[in-house]
C-alpha cells in the first residue's frame, strides 16, 4: 500500500515484479495506471480506469470523526477557528488573523489558532492580545463543533469539518490544492482560491458577507451534512479485499 503522492512507472514495475498486489492512495503519477487499485478522494477523475475510484464516498475519517457530533445551529457567530494544516508554509493564519482581528475584538467575536507540530511563525502572531493559540491539538473534531466559522486550507480538513457541517471559508495553499475538487460550493465551502492571490479586502469582504447571512451559513452546513463521509473506511476496505482474493 503505497501513500507517497504521485508514483513513478518503473516503481510499480519493480512491485509487481515480486508478484504483489499494489493499492496507492492520493495517486496521480504514471505508475497509478500499472497499480491494481487506486484511492483518489480528494482529486477530481481526470480519465475512466479500471480499479481507479475517485471522490467523498471513498475518503477515510479518522476515528475521531466517525464518533463526533454534528453541528445542530449556525445562529450563532461568535467563535472563529483558523486551522491551516500542520506547517501553513504560507502563514494564512497570521493573514488571516491581521484582516478580521480589529474586526472581531470590536464585536466580541473569540478567534482561535489551532496551529499544526510544524507550523514555527508564533512571533508573528505575538501581537495579537486575546488571540487564543492551541498547539498540537488531538480533539480538533470538538474545536470545529464549537466554531461557528472556519477559516482553512484546501486538503484533507475540509472532509473533516464536512463532516461535522461548520462553515468554512477555503484558501489553497498551492496549485495543487486548487484541483481539490471537494473543497467547493458544491460542497457548502466558500473557496476563495489560492491563498496568495487574495487580498485581505477580499477576506474581509467574504468574512462579513457570511456574519451577515445565516441563511447562507445554514446552507452551507445543511449542504456539508449531506454527504455520508462515515462510510468511507468500508467501502475502501472491502475494495482492498476484494483486490487481495481475486
């Protein structure tokens, strides 16, 4: 089981070589085409192959999420979570933090950073008062339930907070992000694209557009809560095994 992003030909070759059966996930390289099973939940199909599935129905939600509750009200706009993965290389959180600070200490509106094992910026946030920063947090599932909106990057949280049905406001950290197909109105994000290109007029706008609407914010939980992501695990499993007996 290969989890290594995109895969080269003669890598697979040399697996099969050995006679063995090889499942990759998040898998977009040459050697994809020459695996026996291929998991892309998070990248749009791009091509129908045989044993390649792509999409939400085939995600995998850790345990923590499988057992968390659902977000019952959006009413309410009064605690703001930045979660931008485990580094944020580009710091959209202290972007992010700079546009709608004033804004919200103004409004009594809390703002929490849950900042990732690698992410090394803590100076550039030090002079933001009442900024409450978490570090390394293993219970994120009950940040995002008590969150009334999620400021977030393009990846594997957005399946997460989908789960639970918190409105999320989206910035791709890369290219590569962009093609994140699940990240989308479609989905009940508002994705502003890739984080660098937005100004944060732009944020600010976006920001008080979804503090004035809880129509929209009801809208886009009630199009998160949509989705089944909780049967994702056995249906990967029961494809894997399948592949295994053949």
């Amino acid at each position: 089981i290969n989890d290594i992003l995109d895969t080269e030909k003669n890598y697979i070759n040399q697996l099969k070589t050995l006679n063995l059966k090889v499942v990759n996930f998040e898998d977009l390289g040459c050697g994809a085409k020459k695996s026996d099973l291929v998991i892309n939940a998070i990248y749009p199909e791009k091509q129908l192959l045989k044993n390649h599935y792509f999409g939400h129905n085939y995600f995998i939600l850790r345990d923590e999420f499988i057992y968390a509750e659902k977000k019952k009200s959006v009413k309410d706009f009064k605690n703001i979570l930045i979660t931008f993965g485990g580094v944020d290389p580009n710091n959209y959180t202290k972007k992010v933090v700079e546009t709608i600070y004033d804004y919200c200490n103004l409004n009594n509106i809390d703002i929490t950073v849950l900042a990732g094992f690698g992410y090394k910026k803590y100076h550039s946030l030090s002079v933001f008062e009442n900024l409450k920063i978490k570090k390394n947090v293993t219970n994120i599932s009950k940040y995002m339930l008590r969150a009334d909106l999620i400021f977030t990057s393009a990846g594997r949280t957005t399946y997460e907070i989908a789960s639970i049905g918190t409105p999320a406001i989206v910035m791709a950290q890369n290219d590569r992000e962009l093609s994140h197909f699940f990240a989308s109105s479609e989905f009940g994000f508002l994705n502003l694209g890739l984080g660098c290109n937005i100004s944060k007029e732009e944020i600010l706008q976006n920001f008080l557009k979804l503090e004035s609407s809880t129509d929209g914010r009801k809208r886009m939980s009630k199009l998160m809560k949509k989705i089944d992501l909780k049967g994702g695990r056995k249906t990967v499993i029961k494809l894997i095994k399948n592949i295994i007996e053949e």
